[in-house]
C-alpha cells in the first residue's frame, strides 16, 4: 500500500495535476487496504483481527468514496489499477493474522509519514479538507493495527 502512494508522490509537483496524483494514490490505498481486509475476511481465523480487517474495509470503503467525490468535483478520472496483496496470499489462520495485522499496522504509518509530507503541496481546498480527513482515518487506523499487533 505505501509503496503505490510513494511512487505516485514521487511525480507529485505543485502544478494542478499534482491534486490528481495524491487522490489517485489515496484511491490506490483504499482499493489494496480493502482487498487484503477481504483476505483476512476469508481466511483469518482469530475474531479480533477480523473485527480490525471489518473496520477496516468499511472505513476504506467510505474514505474511497469521498476521494471518488472530491476527484469528479475537480473533474479528474481515477483509473482503476489491480489491488494487489500478494504478499498474503499463501497465508491462512493464525499465521495470516499475524501477517495482516503487521502488514497494517506498517502500511499505515508509512502512508501517514507520506503523506504529512505532501500535505504542505496541495492546492486545491476541497483535496486539502479531503487530506486532513485522511490523515486523521490512516493515524487512527494505524494506531488501531499497533495496539493489535501488541496484543498478538
């Protein structure tokens, strides 16, 4: 997940089009953290790590759909790339549990440092709101992955 946000900051620049690549990035990390929350969803097997991956997907979900409003106000199309969780494929249980709960746990504070450090290059005010909004849903689910991550 915080890969696909880095490489799409990585060509962010202060020009209106650089509005574009951060919802895009954000589209991109909602559409992975909800395909691996239905990982979890169909293979976990410990009920607190399914509750986190439930939370997840709903939360992702409702945070896709305002950067899918905020993009169609500014006029902008968001492709659709392949969600990818690869990484968790082969992986079922308790051991799938483990694995997602890092991988969340991990994956949203690398996508919070990211983007505080964007936040600064956004111009539009409706894209900026949007991202404060963010920010405070990945810290929150971060910190709900960490005191789970402890917890396993």
């Amino acid at each position: 997940m915080w890969l696909l946000l880095s490489l799409a900051l990585a060509e962010f620049s202060p020009a209106p089009s650089g509005d574009a690549a951060l919802l895009q990035a954000l589209h991109e990390i909602h559409r992975t953290a909800r395909a691996e929350a239905a990982q979890e969803l169909g293979r976990g097997e410990r009920a607190e790590v399914r509750r986190l991956a439930q939370e997840l997907a709903e939360g992702h979900k409702a945070a896709d759909e305002a950067v899918q409003n905020t993009a169609a106000q500014l006029g902008l199309t968001l492709e659709a790339g392949a969600a990818g969780a690869a990484s968790l494929d082969a992986l079922s249980g308790r051991q799938l549990d483990r694995a997602y709960v890092k991988a969340q746990a991990t994956d949203h504070a690398r996508a919070v440092k990211t983007l505080e450090a964007a936040e600064g290059k956004i111009r539009d005010k409706t894209a900026l709101n949007l991202w404060q909004m963010e920010l405070r849903l990945l810290r929150a689910f971060q910190a709900r992955a960490e005191k789970l991550e402890t917890a396993l």
